[in-house]
C-alpha cells in the first residue's frame, strides 16, 4: 500500500499536477496528503528508516539536514527561518525516506523510474497545452505550481528527459513505445531551449557530451551526427529573441554590450550583471559566516537590509540564483560540505553500478534494463547539478530524491545482481 502511494505521490511531485489541478478548479485537493501519508505510514511499518540510513551517502545528507535545522536557530531572521526549516522536514527531506526506505526489490525500483519517465512525458504535454510566454523575449514557461518561470522549469525538464531513455532503449520495447519516447525527448529538449535559460543550454550540453563519452565508440560518430541535426533543427525552430538570449553569456563586457541593442538583449544583459552580483555577494557572506550561514532562507532578506544600511540604495532582495552558494551563505560551508558529499558519494555508487553491469551484462534483460537505469541517472545527475548551479534549488526535493534513489539501487544491486556479475 506503501510504496503504490508512493508511486502516486512522486508522479504528482515531478510534475507539479495536483498544484495545477488545484488553480484550475479553484480549492485545495489534498491530494499529496491522500497519497503522501500512507507513504509514509509505509515506511514507518517496514523499518524503512532503518533501511535508509544504511550506506554513506543517506548519512551525509542526514548531517546536512542537521545543520540546517541548527542554522535555522541562530538565523538572522529566527521568525523565518524555523518555518521554512520545519516545511523543508515536512516536504523535501521526506522524499528521500520514500524513495530509500520503501523500495526494496528490482522490479519495485525499475517501476519508480518509468514513473518518473512518464511524468517527463506528462511535463511536455502540460507545457504545450498550458504554457505560456515569459516577457518581450517570448520565452516559454508554465505559470502554475512550485516551478513557475521558465528557468526553474527548465532545470525540471533536464532532470526528466534522460529517464525518456528508459523506454527509448529498454529491450523488448515495442516499437511505438520507443517512437513515442523519442517524440517527448525531442519535444522536451525543445521545451528547454525554448525556455531561454542559459543554466539549461548549459546543462543540456554538459549532459549531451557526458552522454557521447560514455556510448561505446562504434555509436560515438552517430550520437554526434544525431545530436547536431537535432540541434539545428531545434534552433531553427526557437525565436528570434530566445535564440539571442541563449548566447548573451558575458554579455556585461565592452565587446558583448556593444552586440546587445534590442530591449530584450539589455533585458539578458541585465540579468546576467544581477546574477554575478548576487553570486559575489552569496561567496562573501559565505565567508563572513563560515559556521551556520545567515539563516535557512534569508539571504534574500539579509542582502536588501545590508546593501541599504551600507550604501543607502535598495538591495535586489532576491535569492542567489546559485543552488550551491544558496545553501553555503545560508547554512555555513560544513553544511554545503555534507551537501556536496552527499550528491557526490551518490553520483560515484551509481556509476560503480554503471561499471559493473556494463562489463557483465552477458545478454541479461535486466542487467541491460540495470545498466541503462545508471546510465539515465547518471546523466540526469549530471545535467541537474550544472543547471542549478544557475538555480535556486538547495532546498527542493530534487536532491534528497536523487539521493534515495542511489541509495536503492546499491542495495537492490548487492542484493539481487551480485551472482549476475560473476
């Protein structure tokens, strides 16, 4: 009952649907209590916390959710940041316990990631029939739920695309499951060029070249033929202003800002000056407060009152766009460490997974379906951590889920396909 709730829970959170079912009819559904509580009711009655803490990675993160709680108290702001902390417990932090703490067996993990591989699939069809153009650029986003702007919905549809993989090259795949996988990850990669996140192109491109290094070297030519036709196709398709903004990197220099004349070229250039700012700032209070940070959430706040009382202007009063300083300025550098130790000891248990069962598959069906399940989260890994190094996403559940994940696949492997390997 447990982990079927577990399913629904999981699909409604990657693709925010019950927030947009809940804008669309006008009252709260409840629907992530429906599914949620007995999720949780089904780890608490089958020991999955216990199972959950039992490799390095899952402790890390529990040191990191320590510090924060402990950063929360000697906040800057007390009054804030204790209830984001106690929502954080409530909302994110969870998602890892289900993941880690519910599944148990192959079959069980396999069919979380087609759940997650549909909801990429859902993700494209709710922003082609729901979405909408941001700004004078025309970039497109989705106005409703958690990830409202085209940046933050972008960096959701990079962590997605890859588990399209999952149907694309399954074996025994019929063949309309696999055209259609391909449609939605052209159409997604699509979706988040057109977003005009500039965190995206550069994720999706960390992501693409990680994808071509690890195909063995009889498909390397053809992954590089295939990517660069969907790439000049995709461009040819995107507008005229979100194509420029794509390239306004550095747009803040002499030679870039003499390149930059049309309103929506300053408006990237703009953005791309506000951001370094708040990227120098966010190192800088970092140092100032090495130990616990400014208080979980407040660097917003903590920036707007600084600037003022020092220069007597008004601060940008925003977050810092950088998911890795976000937690480091507000949390201290110990917590940003078990942070990083955390996602980092995850990547390398998952890729010793990738390893093993591509040197032992021997024509297994489900050491092929293993080894590619490591394969698409490994570059969904990839792909999210550079893109949020743009974003504010410290906080979300991205990161705790990815961390379960990892956490189940070692367990599952050890258990399961250990005699595979021999």
């Amino acid at each position: 009952m447990g982990l079927r709730a577990a399913y629904a829970f999981f699909f409604l959170r990657f693709t925010d649907l019950h927030q947009i079912l809940a804008a669309m009819t006008g009252f709260n559904n409840y629907l992530m209590y429906l599914f949620g509580i007995p999720a949780v009711l089904g780890v608490l009655l089958s020991g999955g916390i216990q199972r959950a803490f039992r490799l390095r990675s899952s402790r890390y993160l529990l040191a990191f959710v320590i510090l924060m709680s402990v950063a929360s108290v000697f906040s800057t702001w007390i009054g804030g940041s204790i209830p984001f902390t106690l929502a954080y417990l409530r909302t994110s932090f969870p998602c890892f316990l289900l993941l880690a703490g519910l599944i148990m067996t192959w079959k069980e993990y396999w069919r979380m990631l087609q759940v997650i591989a549909f909801s990429a699939a859902v993700n494209v069809v709710i922003a082609r029939t729901m979405g909408k153009l941001f700004g004078q650029q025309g970039r497109m986003g989705i106005e409703i739920g958690t990830n409202n702007n085209p940046n933050d919905f972008a960096a959701v549809l990079i962590l997605l695309l890859p588990f399209l993989g999952l149907f694309l090259f399954a074996p025994k795949q019929r063949t309309i499951v696999r055209l259609l996988a391909l449609a939605f990850l052209l159409a997604s990669s699509y979706l988040v060029l057109a977003s005009g996140s500039r965190g995206a192109l550069l994720g999706m491109s960390v992501a693409t070249v990680f994808t071509i290094f690890k195909l063995p070297a009889r498909l390397k030519v053809l992954a590089v033929l295939s990517a660069l036709a969907a790439c000049l196709i995709i461009a040819a398709a995107l507008p005229t202003a979100v194509g420029k903004r794509l390239v306004s990197f550095g747009a803040g220099s002499d030679t870039g800002a003499q390149q930059f004349n049309s309103d929506s070229d300053i408006g990237a250039q703009e953005s791309w000056e506000n951001r370094k700012q708040l990227l120098e700032k966010s190192l800088l209070y970092t140092i100032e407060h090495p130990l616990l940070g400014v208080g979980p959430d407040q660097f917003p706040n903590y920036e707007g009152k600084r600037v003022q009382e020092e220069t007597g202007h008004i601060g940008q009063w925003h977050e810092t766009h950088n998911s890795y300083t976000q937690i480091s300025s507000e949390n201290g550098i110990p917590a940003v460490v078990f942070f990083l130790m955390a996602l980092g000891y995850s990547y390398f248990a998952i890729r010793r997974v990738y390893r093993l069962t591509k040197k032992s598959r021997n024509g297994d069906t489900e050491l092929k379906k293993l080894n590619l399940a490591a394969f698409c989260l490994l570059v969904s890994m990839v792909g999210f951590c550079v893109t949020i190094t743009f974003n504010n996403f410290g906080y979300q559940f991205f990161i705790p889920a990815f961390v379960g994940l990892a956490v189940v696949m070692t367990e599952v492997t050890e258990r399961e396909f250990r005699k595979r390997w021999v």
